[in-house]
C-alpha cells in the first residue's frame, strides 16, 4: 500500500525540474561535508587497525607494508623489463631510466606492448595465467630485438592484494577486478612467476621488485615531484597508498624512516563500517557480483561498478513510473548494459546531454527531454558520490601525513591514474575540489601518471637498486667504526700496558698517571664553608659550597662565567687576570670579600703536582692555548693575578683535576666510589692506586726511612714527600692517580682502529699528534669527527644529492650536542631533518637515517673505548687487591654520559663484557667537580688540623 502511495507522490510531481525528484530519490547518496568528514574520520581509525600487530588480522583495511623504504631522487638509471597484470590487459615494457645520451632529467623512454588475456585464464588454473605472461615476455624480448644472452631486471606489476615481507615476496591475498584464477591464493606469486619464466626457458631475468599499481604510479610522479608521497588508482579498481612513518609500520621489523603502505582501501566497509551509509543500490551491486560483502569501498566508487550503479537506479526509476512512463526495456534489465564509459560520456561538458539520449535510445528506451536530463544527474550523483568517498579517504591519508610529521601546513603531491580519473570530464575537478574543501590547511597537488604504473614499477627497481648501492658502500664506510670484541681486548689491554708505564719513573708513557696527592675520599664529618673555583672547558665557576652537620647535607651557590675564545688562546696572564676578575665578581656578589674562606681550584687540564697545593700545567687540552702557562705552576699564576688585583684575598689549599673532583664529590655519598671518569668535552679517568705501586712516590717515601731531609731542599724536590704531609700523614696507603688517559695512542698504540676521519680530525686540532685516544672518545671531537663522515659521504654522491654546502665544509659546525639530539629514540626523522636543515643541509627521509647511523656508529665506538679504558683500570684495582671479585663505584661526570642517549648503556655494557669479575656501579655526579674541590679542601683541611 505504502509503493503504491509513493508512486502517486511521484507521478504529482512529473512535471517538476528532472533534476528534483531525482534528488529526492538519491538524498543517500549526496554527501555534505560533515558526512565526508565523518567517513574520513572512520577511514583513520580503519588505518590505525591495519598498521597495528594486534588489530591488523581483523582489520577489513589490511594496510600492507611494501617494503617500498625510499621515492626517487633524481639519481636512477638503468633499463629494466617489466610484467604489467592487473585489469583486463597485460602489459610487457622495456623501460630506460636515464640511459640513452641526450634525455633530458627526468625523462624515461618506454617500449611497450599489450597482450589480451583470454577469459578462461582468468577464471582457469593460476600457473596456466603466468606462463601466458611469461611466453608474452619472451615474444617481446624477440619481436624488440632485446638480447636474450644478457640478464635483464625485471620489475612485476602486480595489483591485487599481496602480503610482502620482502620487496621480491608477496603471497596473494585475495583477487579483485573480476579475476578468480584458482591455486595461487597464499602462495608467493614472484615465485610463480619464476618457475614460469623458468618452464618457458630461453631467457635470463632477474625480478628484482613486485609492486602494486598503485604503488608504481606514486613513484611514477615521484621521479619528477619530489613532493609525491602518495598513490592514488581510480579506474576499474580504486586504491591508494602512501609513506608512512616505519615507527607505526608493527608488520616490519625496525622503527627507522619510511615505508610505502598499500592501503587496500577498496575493503573499506566490509565489516559495516559504511553500513549507515550505503544504499539499497550499493547492496544489489554487491549480491551480484563474484565476491559479496567484499570490497564495499571499490563498488561504491569504482569504474567496474558506477555504470552498473546508474543502471540499477535507472531501472528502479523506471519501475516506479519514474522515467519513460514507466517502461522498461529488456536491455536495460541486462546486467552490466550501462558502463562506466557511458557515465563518463552522459556528464560530458557539451555533448552530455545528446549521449544520453543515444545511450538510452540503444538500450530500446523512447526518453522524452525530462527523462534523459534526470538519467544524466541520476549519472552526475552516482560519479559525485564517488569523488567525494575518495576525498574522504584521501583526506584521512593526508591528514595521517600531517599528523605523523607533526606538521600544521602540509605541502604534498598525489599521483593518480586510471580510466575514471583520466576519462570522465568533471571527476578531477570535482575530487580536487573537496579535497582541499576539507583540508584548507595543506597544499595538495594533483599529477596524472603519464606512463602508468609501468613505469612506476621501473623506478622502483631502481630506487632498490641505488638504496642497495648506497646501503652497501655506507656500511662500508661505517664498518671501520665497529670495533670487534677482539680490537676491544686489545684496547683493555694497551691501555693496562699505559697505566702501568705510566707509574714507573723511567721510559717513556703517553698515559702521564699524574699523583693527585688526593689520599683520602671523604668520610662524612667534612664540616664548614669553602670555595672551589672550576675551571674545565669553556666555562669558569665559581662556587661556595656548605657542609651542613645533619644528614650530609650540602648547599651549594654558584655562578658560571663563559670563558672568551681570545682568553683561551691568549696570553696566560690575560687568562689569569680574566679568572680572578670573575672571582672577584663572585665575591661581591656573595658578599664575602673579606671572609678569606679555604679555597680548592678544579683545573682540569694535565698537571704535575708535587703536594694538594701545587700543580705544573703538563700541556694544554680541550681547545686552550694561553702562552707562557705550560710548564708554570697554575696555583702560583692564579695567587700572582689575585695580587695583581689586589682586592681580596684566598687561601688555596688544593688544585684539583675536575675527573679527581668528580671522584670525591660521589664517594661523599657513596664511600664505595674509588673511580672518577669525565665523560663530556673532554675524556679522563681518575682512580685510587696503592702508594706503593707510584715509583716516583715510592722510591723517595723509602729513602725517608732511611735518611734525614737536607736543610734546605726545595719542596719539590722530595718526590712529594712534603705533599703527602700536606695532606696529614706521610704513612698512607692509596692515593688517587689522575691517569689523562686521554694520551693513549699518542705512541701509535691505537693506529689500527684509527679511522681517515679521525686523522683529519687530528690533523686538523691545535695538538696534532696529541691526545688520540680523547679524539676517538670526547665530546670536543665527536662531532667533527661526524661531520668528516657526512662530507665524505656526500662528496661520493651517498648524502644530501651530493651537494657539498658550505656549511658541510665548516670546521666545527656540527657540535656533538647533535649527536645527541639526533640519536634519541624519541626524535622523529623530521625533527632530524628540522636539525640539519638549521645546519644549512637540505635533506631527505633516507638522509636523515644516514646520517643518525653515522652517528650512532661514532658514539656508540667512543663509548665502547671508554668501556674498554674502564675495563682495564677496574681490573688493575682488583689485582691490586688480591681480590676474585670486586666491587666499585664509579663518580661520573660531563655531558656526553649524561645528555647522550646511548652513551651510558654501551659504556656499562662494554666494561660489564671485559671485566666480568667486577660489579661496577657507575654514580653521576649531581653537583660535578666544584662540590669535589670544596670536599678535598675541606679533607685536607681537616688531616692538616689534627
């Protein structure tokens, strides 16, 4: 009863505009923007199942990873063969990238021809359909002359649902577009494809790459729009695909860069995802078709089904009285009567309307002018539904874009082929047009593929091939950073052979092993107000530390004071006179001028010391070259610069090497701490040894045993026995030895895990020669040890397009605080390219990569050296003692150990590995060497006073 009054409603209104009643009879399929917004919404959430390990297996939208890792970068070249099967032909090409002299950049020359697939391979046995393709291959390579003695590569396009774990794997899924052949569902179709080639012998090929079309036509428009990073098929089948960040990729092993992900969007609804959207129309199509209740998105919008969408429309207009009063011809019942071709020809600019007439005309129709305008908008509602569920999902796809890279504007270009998109006169407009409609904050270019996914698949193969190449010549690079735990021994043991040099009074030995006159670490019952003054890098501080008497409690004020590049490489007196001025200040602004406070000075550069208060700069470190300072006593310049500013007044007790300091400052709160290591500008390691294994202590404590001191005999000439009572008692067991392990290899001893970078480094540093084993290892160093790499690299063409910039070729530049930055596991790879492009260096996703692994490697070396050092002097303590097993702590300080995100682990790691008989506890220093200096001034204050 209800039809028979719908119809009565409908006949009332015959005489209205055409285009009205079919509005109403359609008012589910026109979508508003809050719909599309909607649909879009949903489709991300459809995304984010597909790329997750867990949700994915149940995922209608399977989001299949195609190990396709890079776009093109304007480098490839070569000439490949290659299979196109994917719709009603099938295609072989011989495609030249850049091969013939005189093509222009970016040009690819193509050959191609089409073969008809017959309609029984189609629906017959799967290995029968690819040995077609590959006799198709061989009367290609024939009829083109194209030699059948040399190997060719081939590249297959291959554009139904596969799951790749490799670029040359991919086990079929499932078939689309009306393909049913049987036997290949779960099997790995490259290797079908193989034994075909094989079967039909006569030919040497190598398929190298299997891609999607939909893949193949982003990398088409990528070889010559660097902004392409998405895919996009509308024609018998719709798909799209896009790069997505690897870190959200849970099918592939590894978190680093990008890899191209094959949508499938077409299986967008087929778990009722769409269902509140999808018309009565939509689920006869579906019933009818080989696969119902699959690939719901493809029938709502692809060719293969819009024709037969108007069709069902018309029909069922027409059955209601509707349209042509009513009759229905026969054709016009037959399925599949109306096509795709046909819609594209009915919404025709100029001549849309006479097509319409003669479309209906031959199917038996007698349309008056009011049918055949309301079949065209029945054709114009069914396209326009189309276009926009494809703006939808793509605006999902860009916004995940935007999203991942943490971007608010978004500059991007799609590549599009397909007969839908590239025959129907107002699709492109229309999908162009909402597109940007719902993302008004992106930049969204559309380029049509100009030779298909054919060509797509030749570039592929050779982005594949040039990240091969790449791949294999930086590994080579950075396979001279990678230290064997073997070379690793060798360093533990050089480095035991240095220390041990170094305590002998004769021959020679690059690891100094300087006494400290530090015999005693702190015991708790420190008490009072001292000052400490730090100078170790750049920085000078000045600080005024407090031991409280409950808890160990310890405050702590200071100011810091950059240290000016014309001070550190000027005069000494110029240095002197610019540190007690900064003192001078810090006194002032404490208001303890005249307080005359016990001071230690934390001078952090080798030093000679013959007592706690007296100390010989050995050499200059860490960038600074001050005149008239090695071979003086530091203590005595910085007294001389105090009187020449004649406005207050110190009472120096101690001179401190900051690795000493840092060594103290940790046994206050751990009394196991017996080992102080610098990690940061510079490298060092300090540690307590047994007074009677320090010849040039030893020898002259024993010969007091056994004779009086001349009168009159200068201090330092005791060996350090008036250093020793300085510190309270002549008769005391340890004392801290700060090794400047930094000089290891200053012998040649570290030539063979030296790198060419790191001669240049050390080539170009103001002490070439010097300090080899704090160039492998510091943070002053590392950075440039970095950016040699990286020219190098880009020099060979393997970074940056190998584009040299003025910014690579400045020394210095690329500070280790980037190593650190770059080599976070929280940093995406465009807060990377954010870094390097602040670096004046232009780079790609594949750049980016290189570059934190050339990192990596550099870092991760310098800590397994410090690991290996470390090794050596734990060991040696432990032998010292007679000990099977020892247990120590290790006061830790600098920026390298602390800001770097890896640095720590491998050092642990590494020193865990080589000295598994000790337990090493590694302690970071919270206040650094100015609460050590304070705490050796105050130790020593306290020996001297009881």
């Amino acid at each position: 009863m209800f039809a028979v009054h719908l119809v009565s409603f409908f006949f009332s209104k015959l005489k209205e505009d055409p285009t009205k009643k079919v509005d109403r009879f359609l008012y589910a399929m026109r979508l508003h923007d809050n719909q599309l917004s909607d649909i879009s919404a949903r489709f991300q959430e459809e995304m984010k199942k597909g790329l997750s390990a867990k949700s994915n297996a149940a995922a209608a939208v399977r989001m299949l990873p195609t190990h396709v890792r890079s776009t093109p970068d304007g480098s490839e070249k070569g000439q490949f063969l290659v299979l196109d099967l994917g719709g009603s032909k099938f295609k072989v090409l011989q495609v030249k990238v850049r091969e013939d002299v005189g093509i222009r950049k970016g040009e690819v020359q193509t050959e191609e021809k089409t073969y008809p697939i017959p309609k029984e391979l189609v629906t017959g046995r799967g290995t029968e359909l690819f040995e077609h393709v590959s006799e198709s291959l061989k009367d290609f390579l024939h009829e083109k002359n194209i030699s059948l003695e040399k190997k060719h590569p081939l590249a297959f396009t291959f554009s139904f649902p596969c799951e790749q774990s490799a670029l040359d794997q991919g086990l079929l899924l499932n078939w689309t577009k009306n393909y049913r052949a049987w036997g290949l569902l779960g099997k790995d179709v490259v290797q079908v494809l193989r034994k075909a080639i094989d079967k039909t012998g006569g030919m040497d090929v190598e398929v190298l790459a299997m891609v999607n079309d939909t893949v193949a036509t982003m990398m088409t428009c990528g070889f010559d729009d660097s902004y392409c990073e998405v895919g996009l098929i509308i024609g018998t089948g719709t798909n799209a695909c896009y790069m997505e960040d690897m870190r959200h990729v849970d099918l592939v092993e590894g978190d680093e860069g990008r890899m191209c992900v094959n949508t499938e969007w077409g299986a967008f609804g087929d778990d009722g995802a769409l269902n509140d959207y999808i018309t009565e129309f939509d689920r006869d199509v579906d019933s009818a078709s080989n696969n119902p209740g699959k690939q719901t998105f493809e029938k709502m919008v692809s060719g293969l089904y819009l024709g037969e969408l108007v069709r069902l429309v018309v029909l069922k207009m027409a059955k209601l009285g509707l349209l042509f009063d009513g009759h229905v011809s026969d054709a016009l019942r037959t399925k599949g009567s109306i096509t795709t071709a046909h819609v594209a020809a009915m919404e025709e600019y100029k001549n849309g309307l006479k097509n319409t007439t003669d479309i209906l005309m031959d199917l038996h129709l007698n349309p008056s002018p009011a049918d055949c305008i309301a079949v065209q908008h029945v054709s114009t509602i069914v396209s326009f539904r189309s276009s926009n569920l494809v703006s939808a999902g793509l605006a999902a796809i860009l916004s995940r874009i935007k999203q991942n890279r943490n971007l608010r504007t978004l500059r991007i270009t799609v590549g599009v082929d397909g007969t839908v998109y590239k025959t129907h006169p107002q699709y492109p407009k229309r999908l162009h047009k909402v597109v940007r409609r719902l993302l008004p904050e992106c930049s969204v270019r559309f380029v049509l593929s100009d030779s298909g996914s054919s060509k797509g698949a030749a570039v592929v193969t050779a982005v594949a091939q040039r990240l091969s190449s790449q791949r294999r010549q930086v590994d080579e690079t950075l396979s001279s950073f990678r230290l064997t735990h073997e070379q690793l021994r060798l360093v533990k043991a050089r480095m035991r052979a240095g220390l041990e040099a170094g305590l002998k009074t004769k021959g020679p030995s690059a690891i100094k092993m300087l006494p400290s006159f530090v015999c005693r670490t702190p015991d708790g019952t420190e008490r009072g107000k001292y000052l400490a003054l730090d100078l170790g890098g750049t920085n000078f501080r000045a600080l005024l530390v407090k031991f409280m008497r409950l808890q160990k409690s310890v405050r702590l004020y200071h100011k810091i004071y950059t240290v000016p590049l014309e001070i550190m490489q000027g005069t000494g007196e110029d240095l002197f006179d610019y540190l007690a001025e900064c003192i001078s200040d810090f006194l002032d602004y404490m208001g303890i001028k005249h307080a005359h406070l016990p001071a230690g000075f934390t001078f952090s550069f080798p030093c000679e010391q013959t007592s706690i208060d007296r100390g010989t700069l050995v050499s200059w470190t860490k960038g600074f070259k001050a005149t008239d300072c090695e071979g003086h006593d530091v203590v005595d310049m910085l007294r001389e610069a105090i009187k020449r500013r004649n406005e207050f007044d110190l009472d120096i007790v101690a001179v401190v090497n900051d690795t000493v300091g840092t060594m103290m400052s940790c046994a206050y709160d751990d009394p196991q701490c017996e080992i102080g290591l610098i990690a940061g500008t510079g490298s060092n390691v300090c540690y307590m040894e047994d007074l009677k294994n320090i010849e040039k202590i030893e020898q002259n404590r024993g010969k007091k045993h056994q004779e009086d001191r001349t009168p009159g005999r200068e201090e330092d000439e005791d060996g350090g026995m008036e250093g020793l009572k300085k510190m309270g008692d002549a008769d005391l067991q340890k004392m801290c030895i700060n090794t400047e392990w930094g000089g290891l290899g200053d012998d040649g001893s570290l030539d063979d895990i030296v790198t060419s970078y790191d001669t240049e480094v050390d080539h170009n540093s103001i002490n070439p020669g010097k300090q080899r084993f704090e160039k492998l290892t510091s943070g002053m160093y590392l950075g440039e040890v970095v950016r040699h790499v990286l020219l190098d690299l880009t020099r060979r063409g393997l970074l940056f397009r190998g584009h040299v910039t003025e910014t690579l070729k400045t020394p210095g530049i690329f500070q280790t605080k980037y190593l650190s930055q770059i080599e976070s596991d929280h940093l995406a790879l465009l807060q990377i390219r954010s870094i390097l492009q602040q670096l004046g260096l232009k780079s790609t996703c594949d750049d980016s990569i290189i570059v934190k692994e050339v990192c990596g490697a550099v870092s991760h070396r310098a800590a397994q050296l410090c690991g290996a050092g470390m090794a050596a002097v734990v060991d040696k303590i432990r032998e010292n003692r007679g000990l099977d097993h020892l247990n120590i702590t290790v006061g830790v300080d600098g920026a390298l150990y602390k800001l770097h995100p890896h640095f720590s682990k491998v050092l642990q790691e590494t020193t865990g590995v080589l000295a598994p008989q000790c337990t090493v506890t590694f302690l970071p220093s919270e206040e650094g060497s100015g609460k050590g200096a304070a705490l050796i001034t105050a130790v020593a204050r306290q020996k001297h006073e009881m």
